[in-house]
C-alpha cells in the first residue's frame, strides 16, 4: 500500500508518495515535470511511470519539487529542484541498497542532475527529456545507462533535438514513440513499453 508523508527538503517539507515493496529490486525514484506549468507527481505520465515500476515488484517513491501543492517553500529556478531531488535520493538511500531514478520532462533535468555526481544511482530513465529548455551537458562524459524515450511528434522539445543529445551519450539508448506528443496522449502504454523494455521480466 502507498504511503503518503513528507521528507525533509533543503527548503521544507516535501509531499510525497512512497510505495514500498517486498522483492530485492532497486527503489525507484520519480521526478514529476515543470512546476510553474502545472507539473505535479499526479501528473498522468508521472503517475504512469510510478506505476509501471511499482507493478514490477519495485519500490517507487514519486514526490512535489518546492512549492508544489503541500510541499513546502517556492519555485528556485530549477536548481533548488535538483537539490529536492538530492533530499529524496538520500532518503531513498537510508531504506534501499540500490536505487534507479525515471523523470519526466523537466522532471528528466532535475533528476539527471542531481544523480551526475551521485554514483548511489545505478540506471536511469528520461521521458521527453527537456534537453531543448536546459543545459543536460553534465551528462556528457556520463557511463551509467541511461534509457530515453521521446515521440516523434513533441511539439515542445523535437524529437531531432534529443536524438541529437543520445548520440553523444555511447551508454544511452533511445526509443522512439511514432507520432506521440510530449504528454504521450494515446500513446502512454508505448512510451511506458519503450521504458522498461531491457530490464528484466
């Protein structure tokens, strides 16, 4: 059963969704997309996300950057993000031994960032990636995989944007989603194959 609570933030409290499991299996980490547009961890691909890893015997942990919903203090420019996404890893890391971290748009940023100098993050996952909004080049000497999938008919970050980004990256791979938008609107089931396609069943 999902377990609603808050962790300790560098700039308050954060609300989050915690879902524990019983199977040795990494705990996920979820980051949910851009605040100042509505981004929420109930946002649909995020809670997709959260699910898809959770219904794989994973523990998942998703919660609200600052200043989202109950989650306490104000918007920081993205990099006060990043560091909300360091307070969850390490809360992550007290209960799990291994842990893997998924994001979402902007959520990919944060996440990605905040895991560049924390090798306690084994693998990674970026859905839309918003390399056309963001400086990802703190990933570019990066040698943990990174599994990225993006629609071809993004109307906020192209598709040729990101495969020009995974091209530079030898341990990442890229799966794209044939005619879907940034939200993945009728293609959520595709995207969400895309991602857990190389782990294991």
């Amino acid at each position: 059963m999902s377990q609603h609570d808050f962790i300790n933030g560098p700039a308050g409290r954060l609300q989050n969704i915690y879902r524990p499991s019983s199977f040795d299996k990494p705990a996920v980490l979820v980051c949910h997309p851009h605040p100042q547009y509505g981004g929420t961890m109930h946002n649909k691909a995020t809670y997709r996300i959260a699910k898809a890893f959770a219904d794989k015997g994973h523990a998942v942990l998703r919660f609200n950057f600052r200043g989202v919903d109950l989650s306490e203090g104000e918007w920081a420019d993205g990099e006060g993000e990043v560091d909300d996404t360091k307070a969850c890893i390490n809360w992550l890391a007290e209960k799990h031994s291994r842990i893997w971290l998924a994001g979402f748009s902007f959520g990919a940023y944060a996440g990605l960032k905040a895991a560049a100098d924390d090798k306690r993050v084994e693998r990674l996952f970026a859905v839309a990636p918003a390399v056309s909004l963001y400086d990802f080049s703190f990933w570019d000497h990066e040698q943990r995989p990174l599994t990225v999938a993006h629609g071809t008919d993004d109307q906020i970050v192209t598709y040729n944007q990101v495969e020009a980004w995974v091209k530079t990256l030898p341990y990442a791979v890229l799966y794209p989603i044939e005619s879907a938008g940034h939200f993945f609107a009728k293609h959520m089931d595709e995207m969400l194959a895309a991602l857990l396609s190389g782990l294991p069943k």
